[in-house]
C-alpha cells in the first residue's frame, strides 16, 4: 500500500536546500558573530536570564498543508529545545501563491504550525505573509532559559561520550516520499517521528548535565559533529553499528547508492563541506555514506557527556520512550576530524 495521502506532486512543490556549510561559513564570514553555527541566537537579558531567537523556513515538500504547517513548526522547535530553553512565543513567515491555490490551503497550514506552537506552550502571535509563486512556511521563535540551562554545541570535552537521541532516516524517507515509494506504515512512522515535540527528551537530558547539545537537521549528522568538534576544538570518532535508523533508512540508502551518483543536492553540499575531514577506519559502504551525510529534517538530537553519566542518560531516554545509543567518543586531535569506525564502543561505567 503507498503512502498516496501525503505523496509529493509536480504542481506547487517547493524544495528549497540549506547552503552548504562551506558555501555559508563563505558568505557570513563578515556579517555574523555566530561563528559555530549555533542552533539559535543567544542574547543574555540579566545575569540569570538568557533569551533565545531562531528562525527556520521551509518549501512545501508534502500535500497535505495541515502537515507540512505542523512539521515546520516541530523542526523550528527545535532548535529552541536544543539550546535548553522553552519556548515563549512565534511570529509565522508564509509566502503563498493565494492567486492559483485555494485559501483554505494557506490557512490549514499555518493553523497546522500554530497548533504545534500552542502544543509546546507557547503562542503565534503576528507574521509577515505575501503572494508568490511558491508555497513557502516557517517560523521565527523566542524561547528563554536560565543562563546556568544553556546548552552550547561547543562545550564537549576530552573523553566526552556522544549520546544520540532519536533516529536517522528523516531525510531518505521525505526522498522516498517523492518517489512514491513509501508503503503507508512508513510513512506513519516518519510524520510521527516529524512532529514529536522534544521537550521530555531535554529535561530529561538536563537532569544528566550533558556538556553540548545540537539538533541534526539540514548537514546530517556527520555535520553537525562537525560543527560540535570544532567549537570545542576536539577531534572525534563514530562507531557505524551503534547509530540509530528509522526501520526503512539503510534500505533506501542502498537504493540511492545503487542509483549511482547522489543527485539530493543536500547531500552534495554536505560531502563537498565535509568530507575531506573524515576518516574511515574501517572501509564502510555507498549506502552508510549516505545515512552519514544525507541531510534530517528533525527529530534526533546529539549530546555529549562524561562517560560516568552516559549509560545512565541513555538508559533514562529508553524508559520515556527514546531511541537512543552511545555512538562515539570526542578525543584529543586535529580540531574537526572525525574518524569513522565499525568496531562498537565498549563503556566502562567507572570511567571519570
């Protein structure tokens, strides 16, 4: 059976690709502070309050707008949630072809996004709409945090675990969804996994003081250990069998390496920014490649720890529900290199 109720079609279906990393670090080398890439901007307000300011946008990729609203609004969400905070309020971003489409369309999909926002507790409040020729949606979220709640992607230190929550797959799934090649209990899973608010998964990481957090979204997860190495000026390794998929991720990574040259130009961008900084110890696969560079959407997060707290965090993520493994180890080396390994991690919970 496929997943005909929320397949892609040729007419009104935007795609729009992050800028690679490399391409981005180019063009904002003089114009921006946020030199790691943070997931949202951080702005102490006193000396026990830090406020916290995102903003993500999205083309239309599915049919069903209720849906597409929903998952935008859980992938701006994020980054709120990655950085510690709670999130207070948002103001929506929506370019619309009101002309050629019907309204009912336009207002489905920002009461999707504004359900998901009250769903987190907090409120859209105003926006910025306009005509165009594509369906366009996002959100610019405020969240708060008590400034000692801050999670960075740069604080990882020397023989600090990484932690992932959640799973990979988000990415092949949506390209599978295009294809029409997505049975209807896959697709099932991806819009559950798309729109699960992460709110428990970081209180309960708070409780065990993990030292960096980020969300993996747009540069996989290879990028964004990228990008948690070189704020902390910290080499790292990643072992393949420990990783998290979504049940049908390796599966559709094979059938894109088989296809031969990647054409998702998310992938592309992220193997041109990074690749040249990872290692494979042990020679790995087309399709692991694949499943290491392939951009999210939302949905899994990655925290880094002392080893002493590590078996604890993920055993406490399992029993609230979350998927989630040790993957690998920050070490001292090169800052941003990444050697990639088939051995699984053994941890020693003595360890300190």
């Amino acid at each position: 059976m496929k997943c005909e109720n929320f397949c892609v079609t040729n007419t009104g279906i935007t795609t729009l690709h992050k800028l690679p990393s490399a391409d981005l670090r180019q063009l904002l080398s003089q114009v921006s502070t946020n030199k790691n890439f943070e997931d949202a901007v951080l702005f102490p307000i006193d000396d026990t309050r830090t406020l916290i300011q995102s903003l993500d946008y999205y083309g239309r990729f599915i049919d069903d707008p209720y849906l597409f609203g929903q998952i935008a609004a859980t992938a701006a969400l994020a980054d709120i949630y990655a950085k510690g905070g709670t999130p207070l309020f948002a103001t929506a971003i929506l370019s619309f072809p009101f002309y050629d489409l019907p309204m009912s369309m336009a207002q489905e999909i920002l009461q999707g996004g504004k359900d998901q926002i009250e769903r987190a507790g907090a409120a859209v409040l105003g926006g910025h709409t306009t005509d165009g020729p594509d369906t366009i949606y996002g959100l610019s979220i405020t969240g708060i945090a008590g400034s000692e709640e801050i999670l960075t992607n740069n604080g990882a230190r020397v023989g600090d675990l990484i932690v992932m929550a959640g799973a990979l797959g988000s990415g092949l799934y949506l390209d599978a969804l295009k294809t029409k090649d997505l049975d209807q209990q896959s697709c099932g899973m991806l819009f559950q996994s798309l729109t699960r608010l992460p709110e428990d998964m970081v209180a309960i990481a708070r409780l065990h003081r993990p030292s960096a957090c980020t969300d993996i979204s747009s540069y996989g997860l290879v990028g964004h250990l990228m990008e948690m190495m070189k704020g902390a000026r910290l080499a790292g390794e990643i072992s393949i069998p420990d990783l998290i998929c979504m049940d049908r991720a390796k599966y559709l990574a094979e059938r894109t390496a088989e296809r031969g040259s990647n054409k998702n130009p998310g992938s592309i961008g992220n193997r041109r920014s990074f690749a040249g900084s990872v290692s494979y110890i042990t020679d790995v696969s087309q399709a692991v490649q694949e499943i290491l560079f392939g951009p999210e959407m939302t949905g899994a997060m990655l925290y880094t720890i002392d080893p002493a707290r590590a078996p604890d965090l993920v055993a406490h993520l399992k029993r609230a529900g979350y998927e989630a493994s040790i993957i690998g180890r920050f070490v001292d080396g090169l800052p941003g290199h990444l050697d990639v390994t088939m051995t699984q991690f053994r941890v020693d919970r003595d360890r300190s």
